[in-house]
C-alpha cells in the first residue's frame, strides 16, 4: 500500500512544482487542479470521504475555475516579457526551507502523541453535520456571512463599474 | 403564468410527432428517387422535336425553317437542311432537318424557340434528370435524341398538346377544303375543258387529293366544318 | 425464477468469478462490472443518436435519416467510421497537450460518475457512503475540460464560447445541487442505495417516489431543469449551438475528438437523467405494486430512456436562451425555488404525517412560483447601451 501513497504523493508534488516552474500560466492553473486532485486522492486514502470528496468539488469545481477565469480575464495569459523567476530567488528559498523545517520539527514533535492503532477512525457525513450544527454552528454562520458579504462586495463593485460607464 | 407557452409547445409538437405516423399532411417528404412529387403542367426545362404517329422520322413536323436556330439568344441549336423533301401533315412536301443539335448545356429554357416556331415543331420537355458523365457531348442531344412523340407531348402538357392539335386539325381542314375546292373546280374545268392537258392537272391534283383522303380519316372533326367551308372557295 | 431474471447480472458476474483464485476475485470483478459500463453506454449512446435525429425529424415534419439500415438505425455505424478516419485537424498554434487533453477528460470524468449509479437491485458499483457527493464532485470537473477545450484551441469564438459555457455550467450547478439537497435532508443519507430502499415502499399500490410529494414534484422540475444546462442541452445550449459561433468551445475539433465530446455530452444526459430517476422517481423500483415481477433493471433503463425521450422532445420544442436569459433564470428563479423547495421539506418533515402538510407545502409552493414567476422574470427595461470594456 506504500506504493499507491508514493505514486499519489509525487503527482500532487510533480503537480505542485509544476504550478510553481511552467512558464505559461493556464498550464500551471492546470498543473494546479492536478495537485489538488492528488490532494483528494489523499484524503480519501484516509478514509475521509467528505473531505476527499469536498476537496474535489470546491477546490477543483470552483477555485481551480476561478483561478482559471481571473487569468483570462486580465492580460495573464500571454506570455510575460521578463523570465518569470524574480532576481530574489535565494532569498525566497532560504525562507521557504526555513518554514518547511519549522513545520517539520512541530510535526515530528508531536509524533509520540499521535494514537498508535492502526485502524483510522471513521468520520461519517452525519458526524460532521451533527458536529457542525451543535459545536461549531459559530464558525459556521462566521463563515457563511464572509461568503455573503464577498458576494455583495462582488456585485456592488460590478455594479459600480457600470455606474461609472454610464 | 411562468410555463404555460412551454406547455403548449410541448402539446403542439407532441401532436405533431404523433400526427406525422398518421396522416400525410404532417409528415410533407417526398422520398426522391422512389417518389416524385408531380411538377405541375407548366413545367419546362428543355426543348423537343414533336413528331406524329409512330415513324419519328416520317413524323416529324419540323421542317428546317431555321426560325429557332436564329432566335435562340445563346445559340445553341444548330440545323442542317435536308436535300430532298417529304409530305408534312398537311400533304405538303417539305424540307427536313437532317442535323437538328440542341446544346442542352447552353440552353438557357427561355422558350423562344417554342414561342416562334410556325408549325408547332419544337416544344418544351419536363425531363430534368439529364446528369451525364460525358462532359463534351454527353449533354449535346441530336435529331433522334429529341424526337418525342406527340403522345408523349400530351402526357407531360395535355391542354397545351389539345391546344395544338386543335390549331392544326384546323389548318388541316382548311387546306383540306381548299384543295377540295380546287380539285373541284379542275375537274370541273376538265369536264368542260379538253382531256389531255387538263387529265394530266386532274392526275396531279388527284394525287395530291388521296394524301389528304388517310389524313382525313384520322380527324373525323374536319368533316363537318369542312362542309360549310365549300360554299366559300376564297379562305 | 422472477428473483433470478432481476439478479441475472449478479449472478453473472458471481458465476465467471468462481473460476478464479480468492485474491483475484474482488479487482477483476471491479473490472468486469467497469468493462461493461464502458461497453454498455457508448452503445445506448448509438442507439440514442438515431432516435434523436428520427424524432427531431418527426416533430419537424420529415423523416429522420433512412437510408443506412432498415428505418436508419445502423446511422451511427456511418457516424462511427465517418469520425474514425476523418482527418484530425489541431490549429498549429494551439496548445497541443491541453487541446488533445480536452476530450479524455471530459470522457474520463463523465463515466465516473457511473460508478455510485444504482442500475437495479444489488447492481451498484461502489456503495459509498458519500455516494451523491461523489457524482457532483466528478460533474464539477466536467467544467475544467470544458473550459480547457476552449482555451487551448486559440480561437476567441472557442474561448468565448467556454467562457459562456462553464458560467452557465457553474450557475445550474448550484441549482442542481440544492434540488438534490433536498432529498439527503429527508432521506438522511448521501448513500445512493440508501436513498432508493427509502423509495421502495407502496401506499395502495402506488409508490413512495419523491415525485409524488410537492416538495419533490417542485424538486425534480428544478432538478430536470438545471440537468438540461448542465450538459448544455438545447434550450440551454448557446455554448454548442450551431448558428451561434460556430460550434462554440468545440470548433476547432474535427474527427474522433469531436466525437469524443459529443459521446460525453450524451453520456453525461445519461448519467444526470440516471441520477435523477434515482433521486427522484425511485430508481430501479416499479411504480406499481403489481409491476415488480419485471426485472428492476428493465425499469430503471426505462426510466432513463424516457428521460431521454422527454429530453428529445425539449429540444424539438423550444428555442434557444440567450446568455443573459439563461442566467437570469438561473440567479432569479431557479435558486430562490431551490431554497423554498428546501424550507417546505423541512416543513414537511416536522410536520408529521397528515393531509395538512400536504396542503400547507404545496400552497407555499404554489404561491412561491407564481409570484417568483412573475417578479424574477419580469422583463427588465434595457436603457440605451452602455459598453463596459475590460481594463
């Protein structure tokens, strides 16, 4: 079973990499919604299907096409005229490992508290709704109004805009 | 209310599907080449030699004018005379063509040629059906290529076609009853007259007489009105 | 004997797997049942073209085509070769790798929604838990190949097209999801198979479908109404119509591809008309009780090719929505139902069984589309124009 993870981890990671190195910027959105898929796949790996399944439908129903679209919509798709690495890219590295060893060290840290069996725990549809109803129906609603107002903002810029070509 | 011209829509085209199964009016295909849908009697495409009775060549009732070769605007008839002659319907010996070529890839259907011709020789055909893998001459139609029968002629235009033998029983009768006016005022003459010059005018109109007589007997119509015609020997 | 006639299939499948050793049963049994929806669709969507093209000819008041086999109906061999060795043309200046992407993704993903399909008693693929979930997570994806077609054919009438397409594409979507959001709430289960055992039961006869509830009846309409969008489906098919650019964010395929999209198009109205009797008009269940003794998977492909039917007969029917038609049907009448259709089956759950609930729900419903009816598509007074240019 080692293997399956290997060969889905170095699709999310090739897919990740690629996002970051491709030149043309519709490929790296796609390479993008391919790391998000082998993210999917990881999550259903670990018998969460809600969230296996939620990754795909939001992250690439929704942000993979939005992300799509905020490309086409302004001038990205062509190709830019300086190399796409910027001159200060050491430093950028440096501060990249630095998180990726400080993320690494907490993970490691916490290792021996982990919980040892084997068999993961399920987490059914009907434990997350219970949850989400009676724990966590304060983040819930938090969330909920952040989604309707980027919605009214969305709309009351659009609509600004033909105010202003009238 | 939201819906109501969708389901009427709905209604309509389900009544016509189901109508289409049923009755001829909603189903309106015409399955070309094993049906055709009859072309009405006006149609015209390209022209054809008109002949009477059953020889095409005896028959034909063109006789070589040249009046449609020269009023064909892209000219694509082309006529050679004939050296000898031979009796027309009315007994009358005439000239006929001995090359008649219509260019059917040229012709444009105007019906002139039709429309001027004296003796009711060249008429319009229907046929459109004509598609040749021989460019050059395939669409190049001679004489025995054109000659329809007049039969045929009353099959694809049958007022047209009545019309026509109606005009040319008439001129027939009218021919008919001035030779018959002439035969009897010579035999008359050649009662009174002497035997011998006005035999031989007796023989000749005698011999021009019985083309007529088997002519005659076809249109039957003649014989009445060719009775009143005696008493006026001056048409 | 009727038992044996319904689990032919299964007992099929059990029967060509005894012959194998333990461990290999399981992954090639996968296989077998995988092999036979690859098989089994692409020849209902053969037989699908033909009737479609013979009764959109029989509305139109002519005959489809019937010169191929007796009435026509080996068309789709023609089709088939015709696509098979027609020249593949890709523009040079398009974007190779995406443009050859386009179309197995859209296949790929459409097909994998058949996996959570219940196609008769005992005949599921995978029994996920998280089933429903599962089939919108793969026709969210559908959008990407949409788009990723249009792009990548360099063409601003493809791209403009797409662009159209995976708005209208994005909107219905939302409807569909919350018409189908519905019946988890009262099923309580995302699980497919679950949702046709909560249909399985007959009052006098006559079965517990959703349908036959107001909520449900308000549902499926929805339901069948953002199905059609969703695979751009005429009335709603302005991305692919033919008079308006070209053939939208398919032009510049030509041969197998485009046969490919045209495979996943009607694929995808199989799969959503397959999902919708599942939800909604209960599945692989008869509609009467008297009617079981016919094999359950008889009725649901029934079903679906009724579906098929109804679909046919839309298109013959009804014109085409313009863009902005089409989503202001979407934002302003679809998605306001959707979500009183929502409140009236929570109404309906708590209000215990009775002829009141009955009233009260399809009074609300009523009421909600005549007035949303009237007020969401009223009919917008458009000014002078006014042009907005992208910065």
């Amino acid at each position: 079973m080692g293997f399956v993870f290997y060969l889905i981890s170095t699709f999310t990671v090739g897919g990740a990499l690629a996002a970051v190195l491709l030149k043309n910027l519709v490929h790296a959105a796609l390479a993008l919604t391919v790391a998000f898929f082998g993210l999917a796949l990881l999550f259903l790996r670990l018998d969460a299907q809600f969230a296996g399944f939620a990754q795909i439908l939001v992250y690439v129903g929704a942000v993979a096409i939005l992300v799509v679209f905020a490309i086409l919509l302004t001038r990205g798709s062509e190709l830019p005229k300086e190399g796409v690495f910027s001159k200060t890219w050491l430093v950028g590295l440096a501060i990249a490992a630095g998180v990726f060893a400080l993320l690494a060290w907490a993970v490691l840290q916490a290792a021996p508290w982990l919980p040892q069996e084997k068999a993961a725990p399920t987490v059914t549809v009907n434990d997350i709704g219970n949850a989400l109803m009676s724990r966590y129906v304060l983040p819930l609603e938090i969330v909920a109004v952040l989604l309707t107002a980027a919605l009214l903002g969305a709309v009351i810029v659009a609509m600004h805009e033909k105010e202003r070509s009238r | 209310m939201l819906g109501e011209g969708i389901l009427k829509g709905l209604v309509e085209t389900a009544r016509n599907f189901a109508g289409s199964y049923v009755s001829k009016e909603r189903l309106t295909t015409v399955e070309y080449p094993e049906e055709r849908s009859p072309l009405p009697e006006a149609a015209r495409n390209f022209p054809f030699l008109v002949y009477d009775g059953d020889d095409w060549e005896k028959g034909l009732r063109c006789v070589a004018c040249q009046i449609c070769e020269k009023e064909c605007p892209p000219k694509c008839i082309y006529i050679e005379k004939s050296k000898d002659k031979k009796p027309d319907y009315v007994g009358k010996l005439q000239i006929y063509p001995a090359k008649f070529d219509i260019d059917i890839s040229v012709c444009m259907s105007c019906q002139i040629c039709v429309e001027v011709c004296p003796f009711e020789a060249i008429k319009m055909d229907t046929e459109f059906e004509l598609a040749t893998d021989d460019r050059f001459r395939g669409l190049l139609l001679d004489r025995h290529q054109l000659a329809r029968s007049n039969e045929y002629y009353h099959e694809i235009h049958p007022t047209e076609a009545a019309e026509v033998d109606a005009r040319l029983a008439d001129e027939k009768a009218k021919v008919e009853a001035k030779a018959k006016a002439a035969a009897e005022a010579a035999a008359a003459k050649a009662a009174a007259g002497t035997s011998a010059t006005t035999a031989a005018d007796a023989a000749k109109a005698g011999s021009s007489a019985p083309a007529p007589k088997p002519v005659a007997a076809e249109t039957k119509a003649s014989a009445t009105p060719a009775k009143p015609n005696e008493g006026e020997p001056k048409a | 004997m009727i038992e044996r006639l319904d689990q032919i299939f299964v007992i099929l499948k059990h029967w060509l797997l005894g012959y194998l050793p333990e461990s290999w049963q399981t992954p090639v049994g996968v296989i077998l049942s995988v092999v036979c929806i690859i098989g089994l669709y692409p020849a209902l969507f053969a037989i699908t073209t033909v009737l479609e093209r013979k009764g959109v000819a029989r509305i139109q008041n002519r005959l489809g085509p019937n010169r191929v086999g007796p009435y026509g109906i080996l068309q789709p061999m023609a089709d088939g070769i015709k696509s098979l060795t027609k020249e593949d043309i890709v523009p040079t200046t398009a974007d190779g790798v995406v443009h050859f992407l386009a179309p197995v993704v859209l296949v790929v993903v459409v097909f994998m929604g058949f996996a959570v399909l219940p196609m008769g008693r005992n005949m599921v693929l995978v029994d996920m838990d998280a089933g429903l979930l599962f089939y919108f997570a793969m026709g969210a994806s559908a959008e990407l190949s949409v788009f990723m077609a249009g792009w990548s054919s360099r063409n601003k009438y493809s791209l403009l097209g797409a662009m159209r397409a995976v708005a209208q594409m994005i909107s219905y979507e939302i409807a569909l999801l919350l018409s189908s959001v519905v019946i988890v709430m009262i099923t309580g289960s995302l699980s497919l198979v679950k949702i046709v055992e909560a249909q399985n039961h007959y009052t006098w006869g006559l079965p517990h479908w959703f349908i036959f509830t107001p909520w449900g009846l308000a549902g499926f309409l929805m339901y069948a109404i953002a199905g059609t969008a969703e695979t751009n489906r005429s009335p709603f098919d302005l991305p692919e119509g033919e008079s308006e650019l070209v053939a939208g964010y398919h032009t510049e395929y030509s041969g197998f591809k485009f046969a490919l999209f045209f495979l996943g198009e009607y694929v995808a109205m199989f799969s959503i008309s397959g999902l919708g009797s599942t939800l909604f008009l209960g599945g692989w269940t008869a509609p009467l009780e008297v009617l079981q003794f016919i094999p359950s998977w008889i009725w649901f492909f029934g079903k679906l090719f009724l579906s098929m039917g109804v679909f046919i007969w839309m298109r013959g029917t009804l014109p085409r929505l313009r863009q902005d038609q089409l989503m202001n049907f979407a934002w302003k009448f679809v998605l306001p139902m959707c979500l009183l259709n929502l409140f009236a089956a929570g109404l309906w759950h708590f209000m215990g069984a009775g002829w009141l609930r009955w009233v009260v729900c399809s009074a609300i419903l009523i009421l909600a589309y005549v007035s949303i009816g009237r007020e969401g598509m009223r009919r917008k007074n458009l000014g002078p124009r006014s042009y907005r240019y992208a910065e």
